[in-house]
C-alpha cells in the first residue's frame, strides 16, 4: 500500500550518475498542481540499472496511485536513436541557431555566442538548466515566430527510419492505456517524426501528441508534465513518464506526482512495454 503522507523531494546526479534526493515532509498529499510537487517515496528508486541483466529500462518510481492508466512517452532519443537520429538532432540544431542568427541579423557564430552566454545567465540566476525554447525568447524573440522556425528546421522525413518492432510495441500499449507522445519539439514536427517512424494516421490519432507549442512551456519544468496529464484525463499519479533523460523525462515528472522510467532508447522503449508493462497489467 502506498504511504499515505506528501512528501517533497530535492533530486540531483551523484558524480558517478546516481540518482540522489533527500525527502522532506509535507503533510497530506493534496493532489494539486502548482506545487509544492509530491511524490509517494514507497516508489523512490534511486539506483540506475539499465543495461545490467540484459534489461534496457529502469523505472525510478512507480504512480503513487499504484495503479497505471497513462503513459507519457518522450520523443527524441527516445522512440528513436542511433547514428541517423543523431544526425537529424545535430542539423535540425545548427539550423535552430542560423534562423536565430538570421532573426537577430547576425553571423551563425555570433549567434551561438550569444544564446550560449544568455542560457548560462539563465542558469546562474534561476540556479537550473534553462532550455533553449526559455533562452530565445528572452532574446526578445516571439513563440509565433521560434515555432514556425523550428517547424523548417527539423526535417525527421530525411533521417529517421520506420521501425516496425516500435509501432508492434505501441500499438498493443495503446490498447491498454491511455497513451501520450510529450516532446519539446513543436506538435507538427512530433507528429511528422511518428509517422516517419511508421505509425500509421489511425494510430497516431490513437496518441495524445504535445509539442513545446501545445503546452506554452517546455521540460524540464514539471508544469509541462501536470498540464500533459490534464489533457490526458488523468491525475499525474495515474501515469508513468518514459524518457531517456533523468534531468528532463525522470526528475520533473515525479516532482508533478507521476512515475518515471528511464530507457537506453527504442529498444529500452520495447523492453519495457513487452517485458514488463503488458505482464504486469498497470499493476505494481
């Protein structure tokens, strides 16, 4: 059974990459969004063991609620990976920082300079990792305008590949939950990469796709993660987090109540759906 009392939890990365937090006692659980963010430490697992027995996911905390309804699954190095994914990330970036560049009416370098030192005042000031969404338009850019950009500079149709062991593994997750792709992309480039992937129009109909445009905020900020779950239907404690990424698909999920596991990519995303949650049924 689940322990019954709100808990507030500090997290951070050890030097040797180990998840860490210290818990702190907030009374009740209320449920509610806006914070402080709960957490049900019965379901804190602190250790990251993928790879270790063949298994490519570790989940850091079950739903408090105990019982799964939703899954959100992160996009990028997430449903896909390898050298081509690699790729498509690195050009759609360089691309990110020559529509900047052209915005401010300076060179690609100047540019780069300029975001990088923008995004490391952000960071000293707010004492988080800012992302690069957050750091432009505190350039003076508008959302409008970075998500038309963004929507040219990504191109998923020119580097990912379908991936039919992928689309098996959602199809039948899809069958028994309530399903969400939540990515920092904006929708329409989330959208085009699952189709290139291969999921067919009726599947991904089937999936709630949000973009960084959908939700007016991006991860890591564990708002994003409550918002994802209302528009789901569900409260956060109804849903697991699956992500590649500790700092931005584990910490601020579990800080907006959900659970969270941690995967080496696609073939973690497999791994976990047909080895662990179609046996076990959303059931601890």
């Amino acid at each position: 059974m689940a322990l019954e009392r709100g808990i507030k939890i500090d997290m951070g990365m050890s030097e040797d990459g180990e998840l860490q937090g210290e818990v702190v006692e907030t009374g009740e659980r209320d449920g509610g969004g806006g914070g402080p963010w709960l957490i049900d430490v019965e379901y804190y697992v602190p250790e990251l063991e993928i790879g270790r027995n063949g298994r490519q996911f570790e989940i850091l905390a079950w739903p408090a609620g105990g019982r799964l309804e939703g899954i959100v699954f992160d996009l990028d190095k997430c449903l896909y990976g390898g050298e081509k994914g690699e790729t498509y990330l690195k050009i759609g970036s360089e691309k990110e920082i020559e529509a900047i560049a052209g915005e401010l009416r300076v060179s690609p370098e100047e540019a780069y300079q300029i975001v990088g030192k923008r995004r490391q005042e952000i960071e000293t000031a707010e004492g988080r990792r800012s992302t690069l969404t957050e750091t432009v338009l505190s350039l003076g850019l508008t959302s409008e305008w970075w998500n038309r950009a963004r929507n040219d500079c990504y191109t998923p149709e020119n580097f990912l590949e379908p991936d039919p062991e992928l689309v098996t593994a959602l199809e039948k997750v899809v069958g028994h939950y309530r399903v969400a792709v939540a990515s920092n992309s904006p929708h329409v480039v989330a959208e085009r990469a699952l189709r290139q992937l291969g999921l067919s129009e009726e599947l991904v109909k089937r999936i709630y796709v949000f973009g960084q445009d959908d939700l007016g905020m991006g991860k890591p900020d564990p708002t994003y993660y409550w918002r994802v779950a209302e528009r789901m239907g569900l409260f956060p404690k109804e849903c697991l987090s699956v992500g590649d990424r500790v700092e931005a698909d584990g910490v601020p999920a579990l800080q907006a109540g959900m659970g969270a596991a941690i995967v080496s990519g696609p073939e973690g995303v497999k791994d976990l759906i047909n080895g662990y949650l179609m046996k076990n049924e959303g059931v601890l």
